[in-house]
C-alpha cells in the first residue's frame, strides 16, 4: 500500500515539507509468509470468527452479533499488525522536472523568408523582446535563433516562468547538452540574450538522450524542444523520441523557421574541352539545379578569372526542386592562350549559399594548321568552292588531288598533287582526308588499304570525310576496303534519277545530337544556330541511303524522306571506327548555302568538322586520357562522379563500357568501377554511391596507357554541414511528437504549449527515517479499548 500524506497527518508526524514538496508513504512489514498464505489466513479468519458469531447467541439481534464479529476481527487485525512489526516509510517529494532544450547550432541562424503579414508580426514579436543586434545598433533579424529567445525571454521570461510555478525547470543548450548556469527563469532570459549559436553541427537526437540520462533519477514530466528539426550528427531525432517514449516522457516540440525550400541555384559537373582551336565554339556544358526558384528566369555567365567582362550569357527556366537540368554554354575564344574560364549563374538577392554557384576549368586555346587532303574524280561545285575556301584559311594546310586533271594543272595550283600518296608515312601525315566523287580505279589496292589503315590502325586514327557523288561515291566503293568503313548499308542505297529534273529541293534539318554537336554551330548561341539551319538555302541532289551501321548518328537529315519505319533519312551521319572517325554526306551541295552571303556559312560548317575531326593535332604529349571528378571533397552519403576524357578521342575504347577504374582505400579492399560512354566518343562516366569517410585513390586500369595510369585523388568527410539542408525538417518534428504523445507547435502557437504540459508526477528527492506502527501507544491504547469494549458488549448481550 502507498499514497501521499494529507498535510495534518504530515504535521501530526513532525515532516517539514517546503513550497511544491509532499510526503508519499508505504507499508513495511517482516511478516514472514508468502502472500497467498496471508490471504488465506484472512480469509479463514473472517469466515471462522462470522460463523461462530452466528451460530452463538442467537436470542441476541443479528446486527448486535455481527458488531461483535467485527470487533473481533479487528483485534485479530490489531494482533497481525504488531507480529508482522508494520512501519510507515515515507519519502520527501519534490516538483517533477520539465527540460527545456534550446538548438543553438549555425543553422539557426538561417533568415527564412517570410509573407509581409506574418514577417511584420514576427518583426513586432522580436521588438517587444528587447532583442538588439548590437553590432549593427538595431532590432535582431529573423532567425531562427532570435525566434526562439524571443519565445523564452519576452514578457519577463513570461513562458520559462509559467513552467517554473508547476515544475522544475532546467534550461539544456543542445550544443554539447550543456545547461544554462543559472535556473531561475529571469536569469536564463538575461543568460540566453547573451549567447550566440555557435555548434557547428545539429545533435538534436543525442541531446535529448543526454536530458534524459541528467534526470535518470527522476524521470521528467516532459521535455520542450526549440528548433528547426535538421539532425546533422549522431543518432536521428525519431530513434531518441523512441527512447523517451519508453520511460514515459512526452516531447513537446517547438518549429521554428519555415519548411518551404529555401531560394538557392547550384551548379555542378562542368564539362568542357581541355584544349580547344581559337574560333571554334567551345560549349561549356554543366548542370544546373534549383530549390524554392521553380518557373523564374536566372542567367547563367562565362567569364575569365580576375575579369569581370561576361563573355557569354544566357538565360535558363529554373526547374523544380531538386530537378537537375543540362545548361550549355557556348563560346568562341578569340585569342590564344591558356585561361581560366569561369561558369556562375547569377545569384538571387535572398540566396542563402552562393558559393556552389559557380565552377571554373582550365582551358587551353590554339590556333594550329590543321593538314587536309582533298581528292575529287572532276571539278564540281563542291570541289571548286572548297579548295578555294579551305585555300584561304590560315588554320589549314591544303592539299588536293584531282583526278581527271592534265599534268600541267598541278603546276598551276601550288596545293595539287600530281599523284594520291603512295607512301604510308605521307599518307598519314595528314589529319583530315576528304574524299568526295572519287574514282576507285584511279586508286591502286595499296592506296585504298592505306586510306583504310589511316581511318582504322589503332593509335593512329585519321579523319575521313565522303561526299556522295552521282558517279561514284559511294557505290564504286563496294568492293574495296573502304566498304565496311562507311556509316551506310550500300546495299540500302538509292541514287537520284538522272533522267528526272531537280525541281523540288529540300531544307537540311539538324537532329538532336546535331545541334548539340560542334561541327554543327552555325550560330554564337543554339537559338541563333537553330534559326539559321532552317533558313539556309535549300539543296537539290541527294542520294537515299536509308540503313544505317548499328554504330552511325545521325546529325542531319531530310524531314520530307523516310525510310520504311518512318525516321527521316540522313543527309549528314558520322561513325567511330576503330581510333578514327568517317564522315559521310550523302549530298555533294552544300556549295549552295554560300547563296547571297558568300562562304560565311559554307566555311563556318566545314572549318569547324575539320577542326572536330582533326582533334588529335591536339592530344598533348603523355595526356591521351585524364581521370577527374567533379569535386575533390565530398560530404558523406553524397555520391561521386568519375570522369574519364580522351584527349584525342580515336584513342578511347570501341566499347560503351570499355573503362574501367581502380578505387583504394587505405585499409580497406580495391575495387574495379566500369564506365559507360556518355557523349561524343571519348568521354566516361561511372559513379561511387555513398562512399565511406575516408582518402580516395583512384586511376585508370582499362584501357592501358602509356606511362603512368590517369589518376586522382578525393577525400570524403563527415557530415560538414549545418547548412547542407536548411528547410525545417517538420515531418521529423512531427513524427517525434506522435511517437511520445506529445505535441508540435510553431511559432505562432507555442503559447498553448504551458497548458497542453502534464502534471507530472512527484519526484521523491529524500527518504525520511520510517515511523513504526505496531508498537505506538495509540495502537495499544486501541487494542486495549476493543478489548473492553468486546467484553462489555457481551455482557450487556447475556453472552458471557
């Protein structure tokens, strides 16, 4: 038996009790028998002494013989009382403790962004605080921080007070769970607007299991907690309210700040060549992604490192949350030299982060010559108009055989060769080969397998280029070794009837991967490039070559034609073959998109596919590949991006998933990542997903190269970052609430949060010495009186 003393047995006892203290007591006994043994002693007891009452005496009343038995029974109780040595324990109890948990960590020091209505309420809130930011001389701003001390500290700490009248408060700071150093209510407010948030990580989930650990002793009645919900360190919130759950202690949980994403813009993974030719466009490809900003405008920039001169711009639709989308910018570097090109999309006023805003590559611009072979049966349009356009270009080094041409026309024209390179060496001096309406008789075996060696000999991969003609290209061609090099099934190919008048003609129209593609830009931008596409000239002649080789791409093609499964048929396709790539045009007139502008267009398309096909003039000597990854430090859980690029790309492998990658770390086995061809043909990606913490060592083992492996070096570091995620985690809140039966408030409702607080109960702070019943004199007064009394009122009932 237990229960709490009313207060005059407390004084008749002698207990001293102070403000909010009781006395709860219990019975102690050395009765010696078991329980069940007692109870069936007192039920024999009563059933023994009731019957022998009923059975004697019974010319006296009922009820009189039934007072009797009572009496009786309590002088056997009194007896059972005195053997067993009963004694009265009692304990001192005090006001059961609330725990009050303020989140000082960085991340409450995030300004959200608020409607007018409510940030003019907040604005007064803080106001009538007295909360000063003292070294700017005005108001405190609204954080997160300054939020929650305006909960505890206005109205003369008119919350921490109220709590104080009906429980033991202990103010906790969650940073280390230290608490406040002083307990009364006016003094944690003067305490709290002294501090600043200073934790450089979120341990809400460990704060509260210290709480409850402090008062093991004596179990709270609840615990608040003021923040923003972000666990960045330790043990998540959830698996603490679990704990607080199984001991019976509520949380009641205070948000604050706002749960709509907070306004950033981040850019990741630039990609971008390393070296590239002085007026080519580069693209600086990279990908964007954007939170609270979905459906706005931002532009995205390129500049020089140290200039502040935006050297091209462009404007991107922000996605939705977390969606990450491809930006391409383009550019045409028109000086030579080594620079340090900056992508940044511009910041919005109330962006919290700006430094993942931008990111910045090295690039190496040239301006080479570039050595061409251009060979043609007849001198047609195509011919003229590009041996006088290729002629003229500093960055290209021609030379061109005509095959029906007299002796005398090389001697005329400094760029003729008399004869097709017979040697091997001469052959594959060049870069680009360009074979237009060829004649394949005029070409010995020796020459035509050496045009085939130069496309397709490992190492040593040369650019072919081959313009349809109606007279032999390409399907003169079937017989040779140049056959099985062409993106086209001869077997599918249909040439123009040369009976029939060319009357209609056809507009080129760019594919997806074309427009996206180098050799393709005839614009500064891709609108303009668009735009121009479908406004130049149309062409007439054009040979029907609707299979393709599994391996071509299509960059261009004729929307009115269609092959038997409806797909447009090609104008402009090209195919990796081996280390080598072979463009093939299936029209030999693109001389007629110099119509009224001379070769502005005309020369752009082909100078800069010369300048695409011709990429290993730019392979550095010991660079055919390098490894990379989009950063050189990473958090943990975030996943990492492996980048392989191939200087000269007739170097990478034929194989999507021809690389493979060598990962270490110290202490722990290696492991072996493929990569898998994203863009162009040179370029590999793979990923690490949720890499431990720990230094990365990571290099080339598929394909080999010569010297030492490509390789580089990452770290992943534990959690950094109180600013990682900054949107009030109200669901994690939320669900800690539920699990303890206790409730979520914000900032606006916080002021229920005093009556929603259980009563809690007392917590025994001292043992009191025990007070002995069974030898009181009250007790054998008592004894003594039943025992007279039994006698008496046996003797008035003529029973003795």
């Amino acid at each position: 038996m237990n229960g709490t003393l009313p207060s005059w047995i407390e004084r008749l006892l002698g207990i001293r009790t102070g403000p909010g203290e009781g006395t709860i007591w219990s019975l102690e006994h050395s009765w010696p028998w078991p329980p069940w043994v007692t109870l069936l002693f007192a039920v024999f007891t009563v059933v023994f002494v009731v019957a022998v009452y009923l059975r004697e005496g019974r010319q006296s009343p009922l009820p009189y013989r039934l007072a009797l038995a009572l009496v009786r029974l309590a002088l056997v109780a009194i007896v059972l009382l005195m053997i067993a040595q009963v004694a009265l324990s009692l304990k001192r109890t005090g006001l059961p403790y609330v725990a009050v948990v303020v989140d000082d960590s960085l991340s409450m020091t995030v300004v959200d962004r608020y409607d007018d209505k409510l940030q003019d309420f907040l604005r007064q809130r803080i106001k009538r605080a007295a909360l000063r930011d003292e070294s700017a001389g005005e108001d405190a701003e609204l954080s997160r921080w300054n939020l929650a001390r305006t909960l505890l500290v206005e109205g003369d700490a008119a919350m921490l007070s109220s709590i104080a009248e009906d429980y033991k408060l202990r103010v906790y700071l969650s940073t280390g769970t230290r608490a406040c150093r002083e307990t009364a209510p006016a003094a944690v407010a003067e305490e709290l607007r002294l501090l600043k948030p200073a934790g450089e990580s979120t341990r809400l989930g460990e704060a509260v299991r210290a709480v409850l650990d402090d008062l093991r002793g004596a179990a709270p009645a609840a615990i608040v907690v003021l923040s923003d919900g972000i666990n960045t360190d330790g043990p998540p919130l959830s698996e603490a309210a679990e704990g607080a759950r199984r001991r019976g202690v509520p949380l009641f949980l205070i948000g604050l700040g706002s749960d709509k994403p907070l306004r950033d813009l981040k850019l990741t993974d630039l990609l971008v060549d390393d070296v590239v030719f002085v007026d080519d466009v580069v693209h600086f490809d990279c990908k964007l992604a954007a939170t609270g900003l979905q459906g706005e405008k931002v532009a995205v920039t390129l500049r020089q490192q140290g200039n502040p001169e935006v050297l091209a711009k462009i404007e991107v639709t922000a996605g939705p949350d977390g969606q990450t989308q491809q930006v391409r910018v383009p550019y045409r570097p028109t000086e030579v030299g080594r620079f340090e090109y900056v992508v940044e999309v511009e910041p919005k006023e109330d962006e919290l982060n700006t430094e993942n805003n931008r990111r910045q590559r090295t690039v190496e611009v040239r301006k080479e010559k570039v050595r061409v072979l251009l060979v043609q049966a007849y001198p047609n349009f195509e011919f003229r108009y590009l041996r006088n356009m290729l002629g003229r270009d500093e960055t290209i080094e021609l030379h061109t055989l005509l095959q029906d041409a007299d002796l005398g026309y090389a001697e005329q024209d400094a760029a003729a060769l008399r004869v097709f390179p017979v040697r091997r060496d001469d052959l594959f001096a060049y870069d680009v080969i360009i074979l237009g309406d060829v004649n394949p008789a005029a070409l010995s075996p020796s020459a035509m397998q050496n045009l085939a060696d130069f496309v397709d000999q490992p190492g040593k991969g040369g650019a072919l280029v081959m313009i349809a003609g109606p007279e032999f290209m390409p399907d003169a061609f079937r017989a040779t070794p140049l056959a099985r090099l062409m993106p086209i099934e001869l077997g599918s190919v249909r040439y123009p009837d040369r009976q029939q008048a060319l009357a209609d003609g056809f507009q080129v129209q760019p594919t997806e991967l074309g427009l996206a593609s180098p050799p393709m830009q005839l614009g500064d931008t891709p609108q303009q490039t668009r735009r121009i596409w479908e406004n130049l000239p149309p062409l007439y002649w054009m040979l029907e070559a609707p299979e393709l080789k599994p391996a071509a791409r299509v960059l261009a093609a004729d929307p009115r034609r269609r092959d038997s499964r409806g797909r447009p048929l090609p104008v402009i396709c090209l195919q990796y073959v081996g280390a080598g790539k072979v463009l093939f045009h299936a029209t030999d007139e693109t001389w007629r998109w110099r119509r009224r502008v001379g070769d502005v267009f005309f020369a752009r398309y082909w100078v800069q596919t010369i300048r695409y096909l011709s990429r290993s003039k730019l392979a550095g000597a010991g660079r055919s590949a390098t490894l990379s990854t989009d950063r050189r430090e990473y958090a943990q859980g975030e996943t990492v991006r492996l980048r392989v690029r191939f200087a000269d790309e007739r170097t990478a492998p034929a194989e999507d998933d021809g690389v493979t990658v060598v990962l270490e770390q110290e202490g722990h086995k290696t492991r072996r990542i493929r990569l898998r061809r994203v863009t162009g043909r040179g370029v590999f990606e793979g990923v690490i997903s949720r890499p431990q913490v720990g230094s990365y060592h990571a290099w080339i083992a598929v394909p080999a190269t010569e010297g030492r492996a490509p390789a580089v070096d990452f770290t992943v570091a534990p959690p950094a970052g109180e600013f990682e995620r900054v949107r009030t985690d109200t669901p994690a809140l939320r669900e800690a609430a539920k699990l303890t039966r206790g409730r979520l408030y914000g900032f606006q409702t916080a002021d229920r949060l005093i009556k929603d607080l259980p009563p809690g109960r007392q917590v025994p702070i001292e043992s009191l010495p025990p007070k002995p019943l069974w030898n009181k004199w009250p007790v054998l007064l008592l004894l003594l009186i039943l025992l007279i009394g039994e006698w008496v009122l046996r003797k008035l009932g003529g029973m003795v």
